[in-house]
C-alpha cells in the first residue's frame, strides 16, 4: 500500500516533500509492507551512536562534519568525533550530531546512487531507514541498502545506495557513544578502542588487547527456514556464497586457535553459508564444535555442519571403515544409526546443545556416502539407502530435545546424483531432508561454455518435484602457480589441468556460480579454505587463503 501523495513540492537538489499533516502520518502503521513508529520531530530510539562498518576500524561518517545541504557521507577510520555521531529516531530519520539527516540523494532508486545529508523532514522518503537483517541500513521507498562500494577501506570514500545483498559493505552496527568505539586506528587509545586493541570486541582485536581491529555483528536474529523451493531467513529469501573450511578440525591435521577461525570468519561475507566437517573420531570433541559455532556467530556466518564423513580424511570418523580405510562398509548404514552406536552418540552429544544457535543453518547426516568403500547397490540399493537417511534424520531427537522442535534444517551431500541411484534415489532419500544438495566439480574453460556440471539441470528436475531448495555445497577447481593449462575438464587429481589464481576466480565465480545462482539455487560454497600456512602447494583445490584472490571477488559479488 501507498500513501497518496498530497500537496506535493519540489525542493532543491530534486527533492520531493510532502506536506502531509503528522496526524494522518502518525496514523500509518504499515506503508509498502514496512513498519513505521508514530511520527515525531524528536524522538530518539537510542543515545548517539556510532555506526560501526562491517570494513575493520571504519565508520559512517560525515565528510569534514559538514553542516551543508549535500554534504557527502563518506566511510572513514573510527575516530569518535562528532562527524561520526548519529541518533535513530522513531520516526525512521539517522540524524547526525548537527541535526541533519542521511538522505538518499535525490530519492533515486539507482545502484550508485550517493548518500549525502541533508535537513531532517519527517515525511521525505529519501530519509527513512530501518536496520534489518544482519544490520543493514534499508531505505524502505527504494528497498536498497546503505553500500560502501566495492569494500573500500579508503578514508574519504563516498558512500552510495545499492542492491541489498548481505555483504560486509552493507553492515552498519550501532554502538553507543558512551562506550567504545568499535574499530581499528581511531584517535582514541593508540590504533583502536581505548587500548592497544582493534575495537571493542576483545575476538578480534578487543578493547584491552589484540590487533585485527573487526567488530563481529553478533548473531543472526533468526533460523535460516525454508519456504517451498527458497531458504528463507526474516521473511525475506536468502541466498549465498560462500566457502568450505574443514580443516578447522582433526580431519586434516590439527584443530584451529580460536584466531585462525577469526581469521576465517573476518573474510567471508557477513550472513554468508560456511561449511565444515564435524565427525566423530580424531581430536574433534562436541566442546571445540560449540566453540566453532561460537566464533561463527560473533560474525554472523551461518554453518552447515557435516556429522560424517564417508570418504577418507585421516583419522576421523573410523567407524566400520572399509578396508584400508578407503569408505565405509555396507554395514556402516545400518549400524550407524542404531542407538548406542559412535555416531547415534556422537549426533546426540553434538546437536542437543547447539539447537536453540541460529547460527546453525543446517546439518548433514553425511558427506559423500556410497562414493568409496560401500556402493549404492552393495548396501541394497535405493530402499536402503533411503531406509538409512531416514533413520539418521530420525536422530533429529537430539534438537527436539534440546530445543522443544527441531528448528535447524536437516540435509545430505551426495558427491553425484548418480552415487544415489538417479532422480528416483534421489527424490527417496530427499524426501524426508529440507534441503537438496550435490556437488560439482565439472566444467570446460577450454573453449566450451559448460560452467554447469552436466547433471545439474537433473539437481533442479529433482528439487523442483520435491518443492524444496537446493544447493551447491561443493565446487572447486585446481589452481595454483604449477597449474599449467585452462582446461579444467577433468581436472580432479590431475595437477597438468588446472588455472592460476586468478582465473579460478572468473571460473568459479563469474560464470560458475553466477550460472547456478539464474538457474534456482539457494547456496553455493567453495571447496577449500585452509589458514595460511597449511595449505597445500601445487596445483590443488586446498589452497584458498585470505591472501587468494577469490575471497576479495566474493565478498564484493553481488546476487545475480
């Protein structure tokens, strides 16, 4: 619904005003399908605050504290002036410390379009904002969201209205002024805080200690949901991009420090989809997975957690190994999810205490079953494997009893359809899941235009039958300095195939996930994130580093 625009005039700059009596204004509670406090000429919500960017140390600020109509709004080091002073108003206006108001310039519904100041009037529509999501700040009239473009962090750099995408650019937390300012190398306290930290959060940089200087957002304000083929999360689609980081865990070698994670957690996309293995076995415990999911919130990154693995991955997850440990036996998924077995224990031990966490967006009864060791047909055949994924969802008791319902969504990541029996093993072991998923590591940059794998116009086939959502929670391709040719058809252990670093990025990125994102799915995440100084060298997938290129593209991708 709209308002009838009344007694309309034209300021300067293109401005629109309306001259609406308050008491009409005062009376609409839902306009276009936002909610609206009572209109008032002051009525602060909270005490001043700072608007803290998702971008370390940087804040919204005004350019020279300008007093003038059009002053620029610009992203700068967190300093606590008064250029950097805001208040939020009931009446949906930000207003900084000299009494104007952020303003959407000219009211244009436009990427680009720049953020200036300009005097408050209550019923302009450039100049109402809510903060939704993961702390955006939306202007409800154009529905697009405050932007620091391309995740600058250039002291001076105008800020501009853009598409809403979840992005670290598009993070505003407000911190109170009567507190520490949230940030790197403001003036206060040498580079940041009142001390020698980075902020006012002591995980990356705290107010007493450390160096990184980032401010997590916190956790999300809700479970991520599904709502017949979408993810959902507050009533508004969610999609995302985002990376595999298992060896976080014993699985590779050794469990992270809590800065490794922080590290991790610090460049990808703020709301963004993260996944790891959590099996039973290795030095893993239920303890240092709650400890992973509590970093993962303080950065609002959502988790796919996986609770086996079926493949090889050292010494985790043993239970009835094949022989020489190359998968699991045909035994394994009938066992398994028997209770008193190591993963009907393990799964208990894990889920119950984490089911009230939002930030716990899915988890995955097993990574890659009937891909080594037992086939599809050696346990006996679609009916069983439909019979085990069931059984294993049936372990959803753990949340029911933790959290009174389950409210974290449950799936399983095939490496191909075919491993599952086609589309009808496909449709029987999803059917009781929320979420389909497969994994991908196809494709031609050889002169073809195949970015999707061949079986992923099947993945939709089978997602849409089933009304649920689906994703790519894998996909990869070697790259490295010694990767020699463009072509990566085939590229799996082939270390002659691959693309440099760079190139991985126009492969994986651009056209790849752009390609999967048009085509209806929800999530795609890239295998493999490692911390520095553990990754593999070579032509290999395991090397994505903060240092890679590709991190940089995804956190300034936007949503096709």
């Amino acid at each position: 619904m709209r308002l009838t625009k009344k007694s309309v005039t034209l300021s300067q700059k293109g401005h629109i005003h309306f001259v609406l009596p308050l008491l009409v204004f005062a009376l609409i509670a839902i306009i276009g399908g936002y909610v609206y406090l009572r209109a008032s000429s002051a009525a602060p919500v909270t005490n001043a605050v700072y608007f803290d960017s998702g971008i370390a140390g940087k804040c919204l600020d005004v350019w020279h504290d300008g007093k003038a109509n059009g002053t620029k709004v610009d992203l700068y080091r967190c300093n606590k002036t008064a250029a950097q002073q805001w208040t939020i108003n009931s009446n949906g206006t930000i207003v900084d410390a000299n009494g104007a108001c952020l303003d959407n310039w000219q009211q244009k519904a436009k990427d680009g379009n720049p953020i200036k100041i300009y005097h408050c009037s209550t019923t302009d529509p450039a100049e109402q904002w809510r903060q939704v999501n993961t702390h955006e700040l939306r202007n409800p009239e154009t529905n697009m969201c405050l932007d620091d473009r391309a995740f600058s962090t250039t002291d001076g750099i105008p800020l501009e209205l853009w598409s809403c995408n979840g992005g670290k650019n598009q993070q505003w937390l407000p911190t109170p002024v009567s507190t520490t300012s949230p940030g790197g190398s403001g003036n206060a306290g040498g580079s940041g805080g009142t001390s020698s930290g980075g902020g006012a959060n002591n995980s990356g940089g705290g107010s007493t200690s450390g160096s990184g200087g980032t401010t997590p957002s916190g956790s999300s304000t809700g479970f991520i949901s599904t709502s017949g083929n979408k993810l959902m999360l507050n009533g508004q689609q969610y999609r995302s991009v985002g990376f595999n980081f298992s060896p976080v865990g014993s699985c590779w070698s050794s469990n992270w420090s809590t800065a490794q994670m922080d590290q991790f957690f610090q460049n990808v996309p703020k709301g963004s989809l993260a996944r790891f293995f959590a099996p039973p076995g290795g030095t893993d415990s239920a303890a240092f997975v709650q400890s992973i999911v509590k970093e993962a919130d303080k950065y609002n990154v959502h988790l796919i957690i996986s609770l086996a693995v079926a493949g090889v991955y050292g010494n985790c997850d043993t239970e009835n190994a094949a022989s020489g440990g190359n998968g699991k036996t045909a035994a394994y998924y009938t066992s398994a999810v028997q209770p008193g077995s190591t993963y009907a224990n393990w799964v208990q031990s894990v889920v119950k205490p984490l089911a009230n966490d939002p930030g716990v967006a899915m988890w995955e009864i097993v990574n890659e079953p009937w891909l080594q060791g037992a086939t599809l047909s050696q346990i006996g055949g679609v009916s069983a494997a439909a019979k085990y994924t069931n059984a294993a969802a049936a372990l959803r008791s753990a949340e029911t009893a933790g959290a009174g319902k389950p409210k974290q969504l449950l799936t399983l990541a095939p490496a191909d359809i075919g491993d599952t029996g086609g589309v009808s093993g496909m449709e029987a072991i999803f059917k009781n899941l929320d979420v389909v998923d497969d994994h991908d590591y196809s494709g031609d940059l050889g002169g073809s235009s195949q970015y999707q794998s061949s079986e992923f116009p099947t993945l939709v086939q089978i997602a849409q039958a089933l009304n649920k959502p689906f994703m790519v929670d894998e996909t990869g391709v070697e790259a490295g300095s010694s990767c020699s040719s463009s072509n990566v058809q085939n590229a799996w252990d082939n270390a002659s195939n691959g693309l440099s670093l760079q190139s991985r990025v126009n492969f994986l990125l651009t056209q790849k996930t752009t390609a999967y994102l048009k085509s209806g799915a929800s999530a795609v995440d890239f295998w493999l994130y490692t911390a520095p100084g553990m990754q593999e060298s070579g032509c290999v997938y395991e090397n994505i580093t903060p240092s890679d290129p590709i991190m940089a593209a995804v956190r300034s991708y936007r949503m096709p």
